[in-house]
C-alpha cells in the first residue's frame, strides 16, 4: 500500500519538491508541520508520520520571547492559546546558587537601562560602582523589576518615555501547545499518518531517502524529508549515519527527572532554576499545576537520590513519580543530509537551562525556508544550512557552560570539576575581554544578545576591570542624575502593572470547572 506517494515529482525535468514527510509529533514536529503549513502550503503536500503508541519528550515548558514572532506568524490569539495551554507569562530567569549558595541573579528579558550616544548602558553603571547611593545593575530594568513584584502586563513601550516596555515569553504544556498547532492547521493541508516507522529505503545510486515502510504495511513516500523522531534521530543517524558530537565534557549532565505539582503559592512571573549538589532543578508555574525537573549527572549522584532531592525541595505535593530521561548534549554532525533534516532533540540537546529548544525548532525551521531547494538539494546549501546551525548551536552551547563555569562553589565534586573545566576558546576569550574591559560584541546573529551575556557574566561575579573611556563624558552630577531617572521611570512603569495572576485570570485565564 502506498500512501499518497509521489516520490520524484510529477513531470519531466521537474525537480521541484512536492511531498514533504515530517517524521514524529510533539511540539517539534507540530511545530514544523505548522510553519511549512503556513510558509508552503499551497507549493507541496506535507504528511506527518507519527505514533500514538510511542510518547514526546517535553522536559521544559518555558519559551524565549522568539516565540511570540512564531505565534504572530501562524496568526495565533494569544490569549485564547495560553487558555488552551494552560500558559502563563514569563519575564526571564532567575538563577539560584549557582555562583555561591545563598546567592541569586535574574537573567531578564528586555533592555537594560538606556544608551546614551554610542556607548552602552552598562559602562555608564559600571562607572557608578562605589559612589555614594549607587543601585545594582536590575533597578534599571523594567521586566526585573515586574519580576520582583510578581507584576505583569503587555506593554510595549513605556508610555512617555524613551525606556523599552515588557518582553516576555511563556511558560506552557509544551504537549498541548503541539496539539493546538495541529489544530490550527488549515484543514487538509498537512495530513496526519498513523505508524511507525519499521524500515527506510534508501535510492539507490545516491542513497537519499526514498520511502517509508510503516508498521501497517503502508509505504510512505516523499522528495524531502524532515526528522522530529526525537533523540533516536531515526532517519537523520538510524539511515543516514550522519554521526553525533558530545559535549558532555563541558556539560555533563546526562540525565533528568521531571514531575508535576499542585498549584499553589504565588505565580510568578519567571522561570527558577535552582543549582542541586551535581545539577539544576527547575519550576515552572503553570495555571493548572507547577512544572518541576531535575538535571543533573549521573556520575556524582544516583538516580534515587537525585529523585529525592526533587521532591524534598518541591513547594506543593507532587502528582505523581518523577519521569527518567536520559539524553547526550551535543549536536548531530550533519542537521542536514540529502534529502533529511533533522530539528528538536533529532537535531541535537542542549540541557533547558535557558529555555532554548522550541525555539532551536523554529529558528531551524526558519533557516530551511530561506535555503529552501528543490530535490536535488544542492551541496552549498546543505553546506550553508549546516554551518549556520553549527554557528548557533555552539554559541548557545557556550552560553550554557558560561553558567557552570564561572562558579564559585567548590562545596561538591560535580562544581569543583565544572570551575576547573577548559572551555571553548571562543568562550574563555569572550570572559576574559569582559574582565578586563567590561566589552561585550554579539558575534552574528547568536541567539542571546549583549544584556543576556551581560547579566549572566555579571550574575556569575565576573566583574570588569573598567569601563569603556566615553562614559566618563558625563559628569559625576549628570552620572548620578541620568541612573536616578532610569531608575524613577522604570519603578513608576512596574507600579502600573497588575499582579501576575489577576493579569491571567482575566486576559486568558483557564475556565472554572463546573459543578458536578
């Protein structure tokens, strides 16, 4: 039986891609078909093969704000999909004892401070260090300062003022996200296919990916295939080998337990992820119940105690066991080979300590779209798409180990030997500019931009030496008044704000239960 199978284009000469198979659901592939569905529906039939039988992974259920771009696209109500999802708001991170017990720093969305001129807020604060009445770095900004109050409302500038508004993301059942995207799909234009898959055949001559063999018996077709089978990489490496780098050596948490627990106690705002004696726990409140998970390796703590660990620190009753995964942080070799590209945990794993990988998915997605060939898949665009996934994945690689790396602590094995660790030359030059200039250069279009490197260096007491020459154009009076008056109007926004919950409850609130 074959499935709607047109394999090698309906014409003479035609190479242009008609059928496009995603393999695997979940967030990824919804996610995929979804974006394809809206970008190329008219051009190409996609089917997504996927089985009921076999379960997604959804370690985290925190975004970036990348994602609202991904929403608007797809022409999502954004209140009517965080009711579906269960959603709240999220304003960034805070990140606990992971420089010294006892010690916390928000990594915050949105900007810091104001520029002045060519010169950086920061270098401006980083002058102020010591006078008398100086504040840290978060009074001058707006998303930490809602944060702190438990605050929250779209806001996208400032009214009356030069200061930037809110940037948020959110916290969701990343499971039912993947099921509304799939209902959002105009109808007939991705068609679901029940099975797994059993066998990939291969074309002979140049070995691209033909077809697909299905459980059933039914053989599934297509000229480009995409791999969202998670971390089995079921066509990407179990047909076209196309091989896996580990960088466990610099991040080498190797496995994680996650939980759900009643809701309860305030919602915040933000996400926390809390440093354990060999790892990190998360939480993540959601409207229904609170997201919970350790990561952590699996050579410093056994399975049973880092279970224990969990539970011990869990603020309400858990519902449940805690659920194993086990995982290699790394990245596939190749993302793209022949006529497969691979996207989610199929295309490589980077711990969720910064909530990166939806939008991993979408950014792959993205750069699919702007390469997108025919079925000849020519070999510089596969080259580019791989060296362009590459530049990402090591820059957010390295932003993550930054987080271990610059720690303090030596109280246990697992951060004495993350202190100690070599890292990548990129990395160690990008801390030691910052040491002694206080400079930070985005390198591309990297994911996290200059206030994202800058709240973690400074978070994980990294502490320049200077500032950049320019800021000492001000005087000392016009220094103190210009930080003053940030900091006036970012406490006169965040006042303005309404509480978080009362925020969700009355935009996108989940509906009460009815009375039995």
């Amino acid at each position: 039986m074959d499935v709607g199978g047109i394999g090698q284009g309906d014409g003479m000469g035609d190479a242009r891609i008609r059928r496009l198979v995603i393999v695997g659901g979940g967030t990824a592939g919804w996610l995929t078909a979804a974006l394809l569905a809206r970008a190329l529906g008219p051009q190409l039939r996609i089917a997504l093969v996927e089985s009921a039988e076999i379960g997604t992974v959804g370690v985290g259920e925190a975004t970036i704000p990348q994602i609202l771009h991904v929403n608007r696209f797809l022409g999502l109500d954004e209140d009517d999909m965080l009711r579906a999802v269960h959603g709240t708001f999220k304003l960034g991170v805070q990140l606990n004892d992971f420089t010294r017990v006892g010690e916390s720093y928000l990594h915050a969305f949105g900007d810091l401070g104001l520029p002045l001129g060519l010169t950086p807020f920061h270098h401006y604060w980083l002058r102020s260090r010591g006078r008398p009445g100086a504040a840290g770095l978060w009074a001058h900004s707006l998303n930490a300062a809602a944060a702190a109050a438990n605050r929250f409302a779209r806001m996208d500038t400032v009214p009356n003022s030069p200061l930037g508004g809110i940037r948020y993301a959110y916290h969701f059942d990343a499971l039912r996200y993947g099921q509304y995207l799939r209902r959002h799909i105009a109808p007939g234009v991705v068609e679901r296919i029940e099975g797994k898959v059993v066998d990939v055949r291969l074309r002979a001559g140049d070995g691209y990916i033909e077809s697909l063999l299905l459980d059933g018996g039914a053989m599934v077709a297509g000229d480009f295939f995409i791999d969202c089978s998670g971390f089995r990489g079921l066509l990407i490496e179990g047909a076209l080998k196309a091989g896996y780098e580990n960088w466990q050596h610099w991040l080498p948490c190797d496995r994680a337990l996650a939980v759900a627990s009643a809701p309860g106690g305030a919602m915040r705002p933000y996400t926390q992820a809390s440093a354990r004696s060999a790892g990190w726990q998360w939480r993540i409140p959601l409207q229904t119940r609170t997201g919970n998970g350790h990561v952590y390796c699996s050579r410093f703590v056994s399975d049973d105690e880092a279970a224990a660990q969990l539970l011990a620190s869990l603020e309400t009753e858990a519902l449940g066991d805690p659920r194993p995964l086990r995982f290699v942080t790394g990245m596939r070799k190749q993302a793209w080979s022949r006529n497969c590209l691979a996207l989610g945990l199929a295309a490589g794993f980077m711990e969720p300590l910064e909530s990166t990988s939806i939008h991993l998915v979408q950014s792959g997605v993205n750069r699919l779209l702007a390469m997108f060939s025919d079925r000849h898949c020519d070999p510089m665009l596969v080259d580019e798409y791989n060296r362009q996934t590459r530049f990402e994945y090591e820059r957010v690689r390295d932003f993550l180990i930054l987080h271990y790396k610059a720690t303090e602590r030596s109280d246990t094995p697992f951060w004495r030997q993350c202190g100690a660790m070599e890292i990548p030359p990129g990395l160690a030059r990008r801390i030691e500019l910052f040491r002694r200039t206080g400079m930070i250069f985005r390198e591309g279009d990297e994911l996290f931009a200059e206030t994202g490197w800058l709240q973690v260096l400074l978070g994980q007491r990294i502490e320049p030496a200077r500032h950049h020459p320019l800021a000492d154009a001000l005087s000392d009076q016009q220094l103190d008044h210009f930080l003053a008056n940030v900091r006036t109007l970012v406490d006169r926004a965040a006042a303005t704000l309404p509480p978080h919950h009362e925020f969700v409850a009355r935009h996108c609130g989940m509906p009460a239960p009815a009375e039995a």
